[in-house]
C-alpha cells in the first residue's frame, strides 16, 4: 500500500482526481458538505487535509534558494497566489547572482484587477538591496493572456527599475493551471 492511500485510508477520505480537488479550492466544510454531498465529517476531513496541503506546499516554496528561469517563478508563485479569488500582485527581489533576498505581496485587488504602484514594488528593491525583481500576479479568471493595463505596468515598472538600477527580469501572470511570462514572450 502507498503511503497516500494509507493516510487516504487512516482519515477515511475518499479518493480525489485532480479536477475535484480543484473544485474543493476555497471552500469550506459546510460548502463542500452541501455542493458535493459529502457528510459534515468527511467534508471536514477534506478541508483540513486541503489546508495541510496547502502549508505544505507553501513551506516547500520558502525552500526556492535561486531563480533560474520563468517556469521556476511561476511554480514558485503559482503555489502563493494562483488559487486566490482575487488579483494579487506580488514581487521577488534577488540579489546579483538570482538568490531571493526577499519576497512580499504587493497588492491585493478585486476578482479583475489589482492597482499597483511602481513606487510599491521598488521601494522594497532599494530597502534588500536587490540588485534585480520579478513581479508576478494571478488572473483569477483562468486566461493568463496580459491585459493592456498589465503591458502598460510592465512598462512602467522597467523603466523605474532603471532607473533606479533594479534591472526588472520578468512579469509573469499566472492561473491555477499555466502562466504567462513577458521575458520568454520578448515582451520585456
């Protein structure tokens, strides 16, 4: 027996495709209990055992040590914003040879846009001493395809970084399930 389906079998939780556990995503007991059927007990099973995966996951992400390219950013981000119901923007600063200084959440918006500031995104650059950043931030709606106003912003924000001298390597939108990258597009 695998170790999944003994913990499967230890907590009495049905076994999940992907695609449920992705409809589980942002839900609680009660809703996942009356939308799916599941007893209140094993709804809330599921939601705790979601929430366990998701700290796990997000403890392996503190592990990224460097940034080697657009897919190791948008796995990275992927696992902190991808699932958010919201537009979130966030930012990496890394130091001149791609190791994360720091990391932090710039802007938390409504389910189609987040208003970001290029004075909000560099300020922390200049305070860690990064020598470059990535942004990155999530479509809700699934379309990873940037907006203008994401194109018009990733202007805006190269342009300050020079600036400044924080050479900007990326702007990378991401969904639950893919991501867009301006550098790897030749949009940057």
């Amino acid at each position: 027996m695998k170790v999944d389906e003994e913990i499967t079998d230890t907590l009495c939780l049905p076994e999940l495709n992907a695609r449920q556990l992705y409809l589980f995503t942002g839900l609680n007991a009660n809703e996942i209990s009356v939308r799916f059927g599941y007893s209140l007990e094993v709804a809330r099973r599921l939601s705790a055992s979601l929430v366990l995966g998701k700290l796990a996951a997000d403890s392996r992400v503190e592990l990224l040590p460097s940034v080697k390219n657009g897919d190791d950013v948008a796995d990275y981000v992927r696992t902190i914003i991808g699932t958010h119901n919201t537009e979130v923007f966030y930012a990496l600063y890394l130091n001149a040879n791609g190791r994360i200084l720091h990391q932090q959440e710039i802007s938390h918006g409504s389910l189609s846009a987040s208003l970001v500031h290029p004075r909000e995104v560099l300020v922390p650059g200049v305070t860690h001493r990064a020598a470059a950043f990535i942004v990155a931030h999530n479509h809700p709606s699934g379309d990873v395809e940037p907006s203008a106003n994401d194109k018009a912003l990733t202007r805006r924000l190269k342009r300050a970084g020079k600036l400044l001298g924080i050479e900007m390597l990326d702007h990378i939108v991401v969904s639950k399930h893919g991501h867009f990258s301006f550098c790897a597009q030749g949009l940057l």
